[in-house]
C-alpha cells in the first residue's frame, strides 16, 4: 500500500505541469547533441575498455555530486519561495536574478548527466555487440545511475516548482538574459514522464534486480562499479519507479491537460492584451507634435556626458509624443547608463563575455541601456536627449565594484529583449524601459502597482526612490528645457505628485 502511494504522489509530481511542447535534445544541449558511444568498444581491448568505462564513471561521479550539492542549496530555498509566491506581491528583481540563476545552474548541471545516459543508452540494444558481458553490465549501470538520479533532480526541484503556479508560469517564459528557451519546464517534464523513456527505466531496473547478486560480487574489487550501486540503491526515486505501473495514468494525463488549458488561456489573454497595447503604440507611437526642447542641443549633452557615471539612472519627458500621456504619472521613460570603455575597465568588465558583444558600441557612444517599442538596445546620449525633461539619479551609497558589476550586467543581459506591451514585471522575456531599471538594480524594493491581474512598474516608481530619504538622490534635473538649480528635487516631487 505504502509503494503505491508513493507511485501515486510521485508519478503525480511528474505531471506537475503541460507536456504540450515536446522535449528537444538539440536544443537542450545546445546544438552538442551527444553520440552513441557502444560500438566504439567493439575495437577496444578488455583492458581500454574498462579504463574508459572507469572514465566515465569517475566524470559522472563529478557531476553527479556537483549536483546534488547544489540540489540541496535549491530545494532549502523552494519552501521559502512557495510561502513568497503566496503572497499579493510581485516578484522582487533580485528574486528574478537569483532564480533565473539557479535554474540555468540547475540545468547546466543536469546536462552532462544527460549526455551520459545518451551516450551509454545503447548497451542494453546490443546484445549481438562483440564486447563482453562485463562492460556491457557497467554501461547499463551507468545508465541507470544517470537517470535515477536525474529523476531524483526532476523529482525534489523541478516537481516542487511546476506545483507553484507562478513558479511554473515564470519558468515556461523564455529568458535569452540567461539563456532558457519557452516551455523549459515543459520540455523537461515531457521528457521524464514519456512512457519511452520510463518503459526503458524500469527495464534496466529489471535487469538490475534479476543481476543482482553478480553485479555486486564483481562490485567486490571494483569501486566505480561499487559507487554505481550506490547512486541507485541511495535513490528516493528508484523504489517508486520500481513500483511504477500505468494504471493510472489517464488520470495523471487528465491532470497535465487541465493545467495546459489554464495556463494557456492565461497566455491568451496576456497576449491579447500585449498585442492590443503593441498595436495602439505602433499606430501613434511615431506621432511627434515638435521636437524635444532639448533635441541637439549640444552644451546640454557635454554637461550631462560629464556628470554621467557609471550605473546612474535616466529619466525622460516628453510631453510632445502621444504615448507618453498614456504612461501613468510625470515621467514616461527610464533607463541605465552602463558606463564608459574606461569606467568598464575601472571596475573589471570590458573582457567580460557579456561585455564583449557591444564594445564597439560602447567605443562609438551607446552608452544607455533602455527598452524601446523596437526593442532593448544600447543608445547614444544625442539620441536619448529628444525630450523636454530629463534626469539623473544616483544611488546615494557609494557602490561597491562588485556592485556595480552586479547592476550592469544584469542591464546588459536585457538586450535584445522585445519591449513588454504587457508591462508585466514578472515575465522576463520581454520587459518595459522601467522594467530594465528594475532587474538591473535587483538589490531595490522597487515599489510596483497591480493591474488587471498582472504587476506594473512605471518610471515615476523609478523616480520615487530619489524622494523621502529614498536610496537614491537627483544629481541634475532639466525641466521644460533648462536647468533647474533651485530646488529641483522638490520641483520634481511636486510635478510627479500633480501628475
């Protein structure tokens, strides 16, 4: 009764979520699809053969222990993430990073486990195969060592998560920042509960109880094969999936498609809604009644380009254009100064590998990071300056190196993005230009609004932060074109609070 509970709890964990999209070997291990490996033993000799098996085991060893350090790291902070993601609050942005970080760990240590059970799932299709009986056991114990303790990952991380409907939702959403492709959950969960792949399980698990007894009297004098034994009879999975029938599982599969069906209809309609908003903005989105009062204007730009540090936040008006009446609130876009090739270098970035895409544009002056209709992209301060107001905030604390590291990379992995016409804070994929602001300094409790169902962030809930003892303060403050030197940060309080 208790084995088939835990069949039941746990087979209902694997379809914690949509397996509408198929998994992707290709992309899951990024083009590096690894090969079939048996054949090549039939040209070994008894002796090569067991040191590259031994090899093998001695790697995958690495790997597995990386991950399970790692795994325990993750699944202590699951709890706590589940208890967050009941509250009525958005996502911080240092919840996103730190997130959005573990899963692409997650998944970087899961791949070479993968590959191993690729390279090695042959062996059990190869009885005709001229190699001995002793490598062709340790092949098939190395891979049912990879996939009990991969099924042990999916089971105690990515389970836990697809049950958290926010979690799943995050998840499922694409992030080239870090690298995650759409439907990632999705794809992994196709992928451990397709009945190929646990049919194949549970026939090597088969293989292995009937073996037993002489896979452990040659385990005597052979520790990799000993360590293989261990990762399987040490798995919380393995005893379920020995158990495993399928029964059931119409019943699991009715569960995934309700889940489908309620995460998809939410798609809808946040696509609705973004191409509703995107459509509109594109139809007045290029309407100027003028130019900005401070559009090339020369004296204005070198006196910002020489207060301008690295890290500073923008703010822009611009009072001319339709859309900037629809953003709520005085100021109607924000952006992220990522600094010069010299302050780079200053603080050890310009050879970082997300730095190096865009040193020729950092050399020729796009020094602003900022999301656009178009996109998010680097811009140049001239281009910037077609506006009538314009700011610079500052963190009030003088930033630490690895601090501001921190703040522009995290600016830097927002290029590329399409603009967000949902202004959903929580999706990644695609962000708004305050939204830039928000993941970059992810250390701020930036203040956010909830509407229709979705949380929102808006450039005045930028600028707030330089008001009432905020974490930031205003260094230069232009208003309907000029420079205002008294007062400014109350003038910029008032015009925000008449808004």
């Amino acid at each position: 009764m208790l084995n088939r509970f835990l069949c039941f709890a746990f087979t209902m964990m694997l379809a914690g979520c949509s397996t509408g999209v198929n998994f992707n070997p290709a992309a899951f291990f990024k083009g590096n699809t690894p090969k079939k490996q048996c054949k090549q033993y039939s040209q070994l000799s008894l002796a090569d053969a067991n040191a590259k098996m031994d090899l093998t085991i001695y790697q995958l060893q690495h790997n597995i222990e990386r991950s399970l350090v790692f795994r325990e790291k993750i699944t202590a902070n699951l709890a706590k993430l589940t208890q967050y993601t009941d509250q009525d609050k958005p996502f911080s942005p240092l919840l996103i990073d730190k997130l959005s970080q573990a899963i692409k760990t997650e998944i970087d240590l899961m791949r070479p486990i993968l590959a191993t059970a690729v390279r090695h799932g042959c062996w059990i299709k190869h009885e005709k195969l001229k190699v001995k009986n002793s490598i062709k056991l340790k092949g098939n114990m190395i891979v049912l060592a990879t996939l009990v303790s991969l099924y042990d990952e999916y089971g105690t991380v990515f389970a836990v998560i697809s049950e958290n409907d926010r979690l799943r939702r995050f998840l499922n959403n694409a992030d080239s920042g870090y690298d995650r492709d759409e439907y990632l959950l999705e794809s992994l969960t196709k992928m451990f509960i397709d009945s190929d792949l646990l049919s194949y399980t549970t026939e090597l698990i088969q293989e292995y109880n009937q073996g037993k007894d002489v896979i452990e009297q040659l385990a005597q004098g052979d520790d990799n094969l000993a360590y293989l034994i261990n990762v399987v009879e040490q798995s919380k999975s393995f005893p379920v999936l020995l158990e495993m029938d399928f029964f059931d599982a119409a019943n699991y599969r009715r569960k995934v498609r309700r889940r489908v069906t309620s995460d998809t209809l939410q798609n809808i309609g946040r696509a609705t809604i973004n191409g509703l908003s995107e459509g509109f903005s594109n139809a007045v989105g290029d309407y100027e009644e003028r130019k900005g009062l401070l559009y090339q204007d020369k004296q204005v730009a070198a006196a910002l380009t020489s207060q301008l540090q690295i890290g500073d936040i923008l703010l822009e008006k611009t009072p001319f254009r339709l859309t900037d009446s629809m953003i709520p609130g005085h100021w109607g876009h924000a952006a992220v100064w990522i600094g010069t090739e010299q302050e780079l270098k200053s603080i050890g970035l310009w050879q970082h590998a997300l730095v190096k895409p865009y040193q020729q544009q950092i050399q020729a002056g796009e020094l602003i990071a900022e999301s656009l209709r178009s996109g998010t992209q680097l811009s140049s301060l001239a281009h910037f300056l077609n506006v009538d107001d314009v700011a610079i905030v500052r963190s009030k604390k003088l930033l630490s190196k690895a601090q501001l590291r921190e703040t522009i990379l995290l600016a830097l992995r927002q290029i590329g993005k399409a603009y967000d016409f949902n202004f959903d804070v929580e999706t990644t994929d695609k962000i708004v230009c305050s939204q830039l602001v928000y993941l970059a300094y992810s250390h701020i409790q930036w203040p956010t609004e909830s509407t229709l169902g979705r949380y929102t962030i808006s450039p005045d809930n930028i600028a707030v932060k330089a008001l009432n003892d905020g974490p930031f303060e205003l260094m230069v403050f232009y208003h309907d074109g000029k420079l205002m030197k008294n007062n400014p940060l109350e003038l910029m309080g008032t015009l925000m609070k008449n808004e």
